[in-house]
C-alpha cells in the first residue's frame, strides 16, 4: 500500500516517516508529500502531486497549527485548514485514492464536562478551531468515505511542544507554574503515528470501518499542571510544580477549558485497548533519554 504523508515537517508527519521499514509499516510505502510537491494554500498543486505519487491513499497531517497566530490571519488560516481539506478530497475522489484526515479537540467549545464523543455538537471558540471545523465538513462534502481523526495535546520526545520546553526551563529553576484550569489528556506522537498506519491498514482492507469522524488519546484526564507535574516527578524532582489560573498567561486565542476526547470507539476497532497518558508519557521519556545517552 502506497501512502503519501502531509506535513512531513511536523511532529506527526515526521514520525509517520521515521517508521518507514518498521513492523507496524510492513507493506506499506510511505511517501512524503512536502510542501514543494503539494502546496496547500495552492489548490492547483493537488492533483499534479497526486498524479505525481500514485498513492493509495493520503495521511493528511499538514495544517495551519499557530493557534494564536490565527486569530490576525484568518484568511491564511482558513486557506490551509479549511479549504485546502476539501481540494484533497476532491481530487482524491476522482482518483479513488482513500483519505485519512487529522483534526483537533479545538472544534469543541471546552465547557463539556466529560470526554467528547464524536456526535457531540461542536462550537469553537477560535479562529483555529473554526478553520479546522470548516475543513472537516469541506473534506465530508467532497469525499464522504475519508476518515477524520480529531486529535490534542501532542506532544513527542524531539521538537518543539509542552514536554520539551518543561524540561528545558527545567534546568534553570527550582519552581515552575503552570496552568491548572485546563484539562484534556496529553498524547504521544509517536504512538499516534503507531496507531494510524494500523488505521489505514484497517481502512485499506475495508473502508467503512473507518469512514467518518473519529477521535484519537489515551485514556484518562489531567491538566497542564498535572502534565507538567508528571514530568519533573519523572525526570526532575526536585522541581516544585504550582498551579496558577490561565489569565496568568493570557493568550490571543482562548483555550479550551475542557478538551479530553472519547477514545473508546477508535480502539475498539482496532481491536486494541489504549494507554494511559501517564504510561505513554514514562515510555516517551525513557525512549528520549535512551537516545541521548547512546549519541
């Protein structure tokens, strides 16, 4: 199975690339799809690109992801997010070619008080969360086989994310504060990326059990705070975690209160059971460090 990949520079794309030859990628090729072979903002490099790598089917993982940011570029914003969705799934329509989509726990207004199900009505507070909305419903419209997986809080052992810049202000203090008043569940990128090559493998042997919106996490519920907590316990205990209120860090775009997704029903097709958060994040950890010291 040919499998093209968006957003081969990101954290997901990335990862998704890096198990090229793996176990969980045996009989697939996976092929990356970068910017200079489809440019999103460019509805016109689609099909050419498309044509150009013959694929199966496509893992969409390239977004317009500055959440903040977002909310002074709308137009750019809504260009990659939401319409560029719908360009994709057109032109894979008419090729045949299958489409995995990834979307974010930000199309939710965060006032919910238990995990998110897929049905659940959706309101986004932002400029972010609403483009991401738009783009789901565009890609439905053009290809309604696709399969969207909604997705938050990743996060991955190398790049840019919570993890990385707790450890790294890690070394320079003895007291770090850190929201309390935001929940949802923190996720691995890398057994995400895992986990959607065995999605596709599911969807390449029969489409409709994947079709549709689905969501994607490990079990349980914490807060950035708690996140954070789990951290320095693991790596640097001597660090002192304090909870603060989020309008001690105001932000352009409002964060959702509550975001944790209802996993449940993506793994039960899989056939697997999901981790917890707190497990992920100790393997995530341990593999990180591992890597560090063989280099």
């Amino acid at each position: 199975m040919r499998i093209a990949i968006t957003g081969t520079t990101g954290q997901l794309g990335g990862r998704l690339l890096a198990l090229s030859g793996s176990d969980t990628a045996k009989g697939m090729e996976l092929i990356p799809m970068g910017r200079d072979r489809m440019d999103l903002s460019d509805p016109h490099s689609i099909p050419q690109a498309l044509d150009g790598a013959k694929p199966d089917l496509v893992l969409s993982c390239a977004a317009y992801t500055a959440v903040d940011a977002a909310e002074d570029d709308r137009d750019m914003a809504f260009r990659v997010n939401g319409d560029a969705p719908g360009h994709l799934g057109a032109a894979c329509e008419a090729r045949g070619i299958k489409v995995i989509h990834i979307s974010t726990d930000y199309v939710f207004n965060g006032r919910g008080q238990r995990p998110y199900l897929p049905q659940d009505p959706t309101g986004p507070t932002g400029v972010y969360g609403a483009s991401k909305l738009a783009g789901e419903a565009a890609l439905r419209e053009a290809c309604s086989a696709a399969s969207i997986v909604r997705v938050g809080w990743l996060y991955d052992r190398d790049g840019q994310n919570f993890l990385n810049t707790m450890l790294r202000l890690a070394e320079g203090r003895e007291v770090l504060t850190v929201v309390d008043d935001q929940l949802g569940c923190p996720t691995h990128v890398g057994d995400f990326a895992e986990d959607l090559l065995r999605w596709a493998r599911l969807g390449n042997g029969a489409p409709g059990a994947i079709a549709g919106i689905h969501h994607y996490g490990h079990s349980g519920v914490t807060s950035w705070c708690g996140f954070a907590a789990a951290i320095m316990h693991l790596r640097a205990p001597h660090v002192r975690v304090d909870p603060v209120p989020s309008d001690a860090f105001p932000t352009r775009a409002k964060r959702p209160s509550y975001s944790k997704l209802d996993e449940r029903d993506f793994f039960d097709r899989l056939g697997s059971a999901p981790i917890s958060w707190e497990v992920a994040l100790e393997r995530c950890l341990r593999a990180k460090f591992a890597a560090t010291k063989s280099e």
